[in-house]
C-alpha cells in the first residue's frame, strides 16, 4: 500500500520533510507542478529539504564538499532556487556543498517553515548507483521523506529508492496525482481508446506499443516512429529520421504489420526528401479517429516540431485532441508538453504527465522502482 501525503497527519512527518522533486526539464513546468506538495508542508508548519538532479554531469569531483568541473556550473541547481522562489514566494535557502554534518545542523536550526534545496544529487556518484551511503547521509537529515518525482521515479537512484528503506515514505501530491490517472488509463479505459505515437525515439514506445495492442482501437502514428515503420512496410524513406534499434526488434517488426496500425498517407518533405511532417490528408484522417474516441493516449511529437513549417501535424493533432472534450486524454513527454503550453492547448487535456520515460513504462505496465519502494 503506498501512503499518500494528502491522506497523512503532520505529525506522522516529524519535523523535517526530505522532498524528491525533478527539476530536470528546461521549462518551469516541472517546478510548477511541485509547488502544491510544496505549500501543503510548510503550511503545516514542517522544514523542507528539497532533493533534485539534472541532466547527466560528467568529470564533477567533489573537494571539501564542493563540486568543481564544467558540468558543476552548468548543471547546477543554484538558478533553479531563484525560480522557486519567485514561483512560491517565500525564500529559498540554497545549500552549494555536501558537507551534510553542517547541513544537518543548519536544517535543525532553521524556524519552522524554512525551505532548502541541496545542489544537483546526481554530482555525486552515489545518487545513480542507489547507494545505501548517500540514503543514510540523506535520511539524517530528515524526519520523513516524500518522493514528487515521478518523472525520475523509473530509475532506481539513491534519493528514489534507496532512501525508502530509511526514513518513512510517502507519495506526494503530483505523484497521486500520477498514479490516479495513468492508473484509470491503464486499469479501467473507456473504448473506444486512440493512440497517438510519434517522436525520434520508436524504441521508448516499444513497451505501450506491446501493452495496448490489444486494448486500443487504433495507433496513429506520426514522426520518426512512422517514418520507421513506413521503411519497414518497404516505403522508400530516404534520409529521413528513422529509429534503426526500434526496425530491428520483433516487436516493431510485428507493429508494422499491426491491422488497427493508421500510417500516413501524405507528408510534407523538405527540399532533400526527408519526411519531417504528416500531410494534410493524413491529419484529417486521424483527426477523425480522434474526434470518436473516449480515451485518448499520446506520446511523441508527429514532426520536427522545432521548426513552425513542420509543426502543422501537431497542431492538428493537438487541436483535435482539445476539441474532443469527452474523451479522457492524456499526454506527457518533454517536447510535446512544451509544444501544448506555446499554443494554450495543456488546459484543454485531461491530464498532463510530468514523466517522459516514467509515463512510458508505467502505461506499458512496467513497475517503476520509485513507486514500488514507497509500497509498504
Ligand atoms: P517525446 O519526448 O515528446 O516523447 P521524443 O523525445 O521521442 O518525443 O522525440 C521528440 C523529437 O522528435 C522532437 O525534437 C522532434 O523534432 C523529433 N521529430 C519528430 N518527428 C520528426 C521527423 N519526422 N523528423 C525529424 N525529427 C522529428
Ligand atoms: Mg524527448
């Protein structure tokens, strides 16, 4: 069973509250996401010490508690305090170092209400490899732990996993959030169920693929992902953007030959052939699809949405989704949530998912690690 903080006393918290949050996204949408779990700690009075990592740091060493090495100032955390602050209102007090018996006293210090947040997690080496180390550092600072990122919650790092087994454990208010309706998606969809599949990155949907090729009515599929299949059904794609790793396994090959499977018919091409939109013909085709279904799934831009000549496709898409307002939909991914914020078109869906990856595996029935270890 896993224990939601909203259904939870202040005082099965303690006084210090270790939140795991994922600021790992260049919009400020992931933070925004977190602000409510924030709010409804320091409204009852607890400190907060917030944990976060971004991107993949490379060559950071650690003297004296302090990361030094490019990566250290480019994947800092510091700019991200400045963000949070100005979005909750209230200061946020930003710890540079891992000197965590200092940190320990500056926390136990602190009035109540106080917020922290310790520099990128992943500057140390124990963070990705689940240390049991870094999680009892971590634990001492804290009463209780709270895990409000999902979107890192498939990967079983020290401050997602490990740290479970130290302090106790409950999901946030995003993660709730997260788990009820990807789980309503997964456990009880009302037919009929469109996917919509697009992106660079096939191989990520192998998995939802595979979960829902039974259970969805048919898979419009947009962007490299067609691109991919198109080549595999013998269609002469030339330099465009395929998936090479996701054409060489069975599943994808299967796929291919999928009957409920909707390609495009028509795309737009640059001047070198290469396919970076669905046509207006193939819009209108799943823009039908669209308009019928009651539940709606959609991972992966339909082009190269970068550039406004090659972001047709997705608007469609997107528009038709927003005109659908029956149907229960959802969507997630980095560059697909950012294109709906552009155009004002994330109000208009039913959910949107902080998780990328996470959304992924979790609607391909995976088990994600970070949810696992918070059920006790
Ligand atoms: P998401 O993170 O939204 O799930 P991916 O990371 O798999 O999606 O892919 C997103 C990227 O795919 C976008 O940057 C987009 O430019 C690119 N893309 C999609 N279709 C094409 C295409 N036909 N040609 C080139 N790039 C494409
Ligand atoms: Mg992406």
């Amino acid at each position: 069973m896993i224990h939601f903080l909203s259904k939870t006393s202040r005082r099965a918290l303690g006084s210090t509250v270790l939140l795991r949050l994922d600021f790992n996204a260049e919009d400020i949408w992931r933070l925004e996401a977190s602000l409510p779990t924030i709010e409804w700690l320091i409204r009852r009075g607890l400190r907060v010490v917030i944990v976060s990592h971004r991107g993949r740091p490379a060559g950071v060493r650690i003297k004296n508690g302090l990361p030094h090495g490019r990566d250290a100032k480019k994947l800092s955390l510091r700019s991200d305090a400045e963000t949070l602050a100005r979005l909750i209102r209230r200061p946020i007090i930003f710890v540079p170092h891992f000197r965590f018996k200092d940190i320990k006293r500056s926390v136990a210090a602190a009035k109540r209400g106080t917020i922290f947040l310790l520099e990128n997690l992943r500057f140390l080496p124990g963070e990705e490899r689940n240390d049991v180390a870094l999680a009892r550092q971590l634990a001492a600072l804290a009463d209780s732990y709270v895990n409000d990122a999902f979107a890192v919650s498939h990967r079983a790092d020290a401050s997602i996993v490990a740290i479970t087994k130290r302090l106790p454990s409950f999901a946030g208010l995003e993660m709730e959030k997260e788990i009820r309706h990807l789980t309503r998606l997964i456990r009880r969809p009302k037919h009929p169920l469109v996917l919509i599949v697009g992106g660079a990155k096939a191989h990520d949907k192998l998995g939802i693929l595979k979960y829902f090729r039974t259970r969805a009515k048919c898979f419009l599929v947009g962007g490299g992902s067609a691109n991919t299949l198109l080549m595999l059904r013998g269609i002469d794609v030339g330099s465009s953007l395929v998936d090479r790793a996701a054409a060489d396994q069975p599943m994808f090959r299967a796929a291919s030959r999928f009957p409920h499977l909707i390609l495009p018919v028509d795309w737009r091409a640059n001047a070198r052939g290469r396919i970076l939109d669905i046509g207006s013909k193939t819009g209108k085709i799943f823009a039908r699809e669209i308009a019928r279904a009651k539940t709606i799934l959609w991972s992966g831009p339909m082009g190269y949405i970068e550039d406004p000549r090659y972001a047709k496709g997705n608007l469609v898409v997107a528009r038709a989704i927003a005109k659908n307002r029956r149907a229960f939909s959802v969507t997630g991914g980095g560059e697909t949530v950012s294109f709906l914020k552009r155009h004002k078109l994330d109000g208009k869906f039913s959910f949107i998912s902080t998780g990328g990856g996470a959304m992924l595996d979790y609607l391909a029935g995976e088990k994600l690690p970070g949810i696992a270890a918070l059920k006790k």
